[in-house]
C-alpha cells in the first residue's frame, strides 16, 4: 500500500470505513500514525477494533489532530462533524490528499488527475488502456477501481518514471489542497450532485479547484468549451505558461472514430481526444495510441456492447442516470439513411427514478429514435413527453418486459439501447445492479444460442484484467 513516513507519530481521524476509508486507514497504521476510527456500521469497525482507537469523532475533543480523513460520500454541507473539526482547527481532508502528502515519498512518477460531470472514468481508463499497451507503468485509481492508498505504489521504467491516472469526482477535489498533478483534465459541466452544493456555480468551482492547485507549467486539457468549462479553460489560459492550457482537438480524431468499437458517438469522441492530448504529453507516439484505441473495450454499465442478434446490437448503458448522459448514446447511432423512409435505429428503453423534468437533450436526438419502451416509476411521464415525437412508445414498466418487445422489433442494423436517464433506485440497488440484470436478460437470448458475444479486434490475452475495475 502506499504510506508515507511522514506520518509516523501524527494523528488522524477517520471517518467512513468503506473502501477508500479503509484503505486510508490501514496506509496510515503502516506507516506508524496514531489512528481512530469510526463507522456508524459495526461490520466496518470489526477489522479496526484492537488495532486502533474506535470513537465517534463527534464525540472526541481533536486537539492536537493533524487530520480528519473523511469519505467522500460525508455531506460536509449538512453533517455537523465540519463544524465540530473547526471548532478545533483541524483540516478535513480525503484519502486523495493524503496521496498528495506521500508523494514525496514516491519513487519518481507523475499524477494525471482529470474531473467532470460525464465520461470521467471512460476517459481515466482509455488513459490507462493505452499507457498500458505502451509499456508505461501506470496506476489506475481514485473515484475508480481500488482506492489509491490501498494499492501498491509504482516501479518506475527504465526512463525512470510511472503514471498514476486519478479519476477525480468533486467530493474528492473539496477534500484536496496540495494535489498538484503533472496533467489535469476537464471532460464537461453539466449540473449534477446539487443536494451537495449551493447551487451550479458552486459545484462548478469545485471542479475549478483541480486547475487552482497545479502548477502553471503543468498541462491542462479540456474536452468540452461550452460554458461553464469554457470560463475556466480562459481563466487558466491566462494563468499559465504559454499553450499549457489546451482543449482537445476533436476534429483531428473525428475521421478514425469507425475504427474504434468500444468509443462511439460524440461523447467518446470528446474522452478520446482527452485521452490522446493526455498521453502524448505523456510521451506516447500517435502509432502507439491509435493501435490502442482500436483494442479499448467499454467499461461496465458506459455503452457496454453486451451482444449482437441477426444484426441487432444490444447495448448497456445503465450508468446514464440523467437525461445528458443518455443524449450523447442516443446521438451515437444516427439514423442510416432518410428517416421518412424507416431509417432510425434505436430502440430506446427509458425510465427509473428521474432527476429532472422533461426530455433535457434527449430531445435533441429523437429523430435517432425508431421505438421508446418506457419503464419504471418515471415510464408514465416518458410515455407522454415522447408521444407523437417518435414512431413508437410502448409502456412497458419492467426492464424485462422492455426488453422482449424491443428484441422483437429490431430489425438488422438496429440498436437496442439501455439509457435510462433516470437513477435506478424506484426498482434497483444502484445503476450497477440495473445494468446486470439487463445484461443477464441479453443472456438469455445468448443462452438460447441465437446471440453471440460483441466482436472486438482484440483476444482476452491482449486485455489486462482489472485495469478498467
């Protein structure tokens, strides 16, 4: 694990006990801190108790605390431990700043740390895909796959230097000070997590907050313009050195994206140029990276090719929780030809626990639509809004129920779709267990021997397990 000298003999308190919680904790035991923790559930103290001090920090005076490690998931804008460390001057801070402390201790690396509403982990694990396939040592970590302090700290190559690829969401930036990356990045803003802010500007400068604490000679990259990214990309362009701050040149990939299986429409267009702006930078030869994003696969649940049936390809896409994550899925498959004559393709399954009134910019991409099958709590509302608007709507409630009727449907060259662009928790855990149980009812046509797995142009030996977790 990564742990750092430094904190021998410091003091911390930690608050949350899920994965990034306990992985701080047990890099600062290793590393000699004093440590209490605390969980409101016993089953995340169990492996503490012994070790460490477990007390409520509520209940604690924190005199003489160089730190409270909070998990991201703590509302610092309602829960009261923000006032009670205050009152005794010690600094909230998260498991990606205590990173930033043991990077002193680190052999020789740099940090790309990139932020923003849609595509952040599409992007972070594309950049890890292909610093992989180029023989950089690279670590793959923060708001994706195994929390950073949990995880064994790089070797660097034979040019004396590994890559950690952070995924940052704007929780883990508030609770950061001194993250100084070598490379940042901004994929877009859109609103989002506003229960947690007071209001659009001030979760945008949260996001801001990631360029504030790099150097102006360290490289920023922006994937979208559109206000408000756009004001921040002017704002660091001013900042620092000459072309240290670039947006990514989609234009220049536009024309390659058919080769790349796992990264249509738009939106990947947008994470892939990130990407490459990030790893050339980097050092990787374009060679290098076009022969990777030809062999990137889609992460779970993020326009996941489950399978193809008689030319249908069914496509998972539960992690589009709100209406402009599933516009850009939708803008992927244009209709083939004139629309007046039955071009469109997609069969659009929609619904769950919606967070926004109306269509947002899904309405935008409608004439991409050749049938709707609502579903959910918000599947009545849907069914209304697209009436009329595209040349089918089918109420369906059930995803399962969704699923036979568009199986059905679908002619050669069709897409059904799974965007919801609603939260899953009217019917579901979370989005993951919605996009499994898709994924499971795509099976059973592959069960019954009619539907084969989505080809790649790449065998299970070229893909590194766990590199995309």
């Amino acid at each position: 694990m990564i742990s750092k000298t430094a904190f021998s003999n410091k003091s911390y308190s930690v608050l949350g006990l899920a994965r990034s919680g306990a992985a701080a904790a047990e890099a600062l035991l290793a590393s000699g801190a004093k440590v209490t923790v605390w969980d409101r559930q016993d089953v995340a103290r169990a492996p503490f108790v012994g070790r460490c001090e477990v007390a409520d920090p509520l209940e604690m005076d924190l005199t003489g605390f160089d730190g409270l490690v909070v998990s991201p998931g703590v509302p610092l804008n309602r829960h009261p431990i923000a006032d009670h460390a205050a009152k005794f001057g010690v600094p909230i801070i998260g498991d990606i700043e205590l990173f930033a402390y043991a990077r002193g201790d680190l052999p020789a690396h740099r940090v790309v740390g990139l932020t923003g509403t849609n595509g952040k982990s599409t992007t972070v694990a594309l950049i890890h895909h292909i610093l992989t396939m180029a023989g950089l040592p690279t670590l793959l970590g923060g708001n994706i796959g195994e929390p950073i302090m949990g995880q064994k700290a790089l070797d660097p190559n034979a040019n004396g230097t590994g890559v950690y690829v952070l995924e940052l969401s704007s929780y883990q930036i508030d609770l950061s000070q001194e993250l100084d990356c070598e490379v940042t990045a901004l994929t877009n803003i859109t609103p989002d997590h506003l229960d947690r802010y007071d209001g659009f500007a001030a979760y945008t400068a949260s996001k801001a907050r990631l360029f504030s604490m790099q150097n102006e000679g360290g490289l920023a990259v922006f994937g979208s313009l559109e206000a408000p990214a756009g004001a921040i990309f002017q704002a660091e362009s001013v900042r620092r050195e000459e072309d240290r701050a670039v947006a990514a040149d989609l234009n220049a990939l536009a024309g390659s994206q058919h080769e790349w299986p796992s990264l249509q429409g738009p939106h990947n267009l947008e994470n892939a140029a990130v990407a490459v702006a990030i790893v050339e930078e980097l050092g990787v030869a374009p060679a290098q990276w076009q022969h990777a994003l030809k062999r990137f696969r889609s992460l779970p649940h993020r326009m996941e090719l489950v399978c193809e049936e008689h030319g249908v390809t069914f496509v998972n896409d539960s992690k589009a929780t709100n209406t402009a994550s599933s516009a850009p899925a939708l803008a992927a498959y244009p209709p083939i030809g004139d629309i007046r004559d039955g071009a469109r393709r997609v069969h659009w399954i929609v619904g769950g626990l919606a967070k926004e009134d109306g269509l947002g910019a899904c309405q935008q991409m409608l004439p991409n639509i050749a049938a709707a099958y609502t579903i959910g709590e918000a599947g009545p509302r849907f069914a209304d809004l697209l009436d009329g608007q595209v040349p089918n709507v089918e109420r369906c409630e059930l995803v399962c129920e969704a699923v036979a009727r568009a199986r059905k449907a679908a002619r050669p060259g069709d897409v059904v779709l799974f965007s919801p662009a609603c939260a899953s928790f009217d019917q579901f855990r979370d989005y993951e267990n919605r996009g499994d149980h898709f994924r499971k009812l795509v099976g059973v046509i592959a069960d019954e021997g009619d539907c084969e797995p989505a080809e790649f142009p790449v065998t299970d030996a070229d893909y590194i397990k766990g590199e995309v977790a």
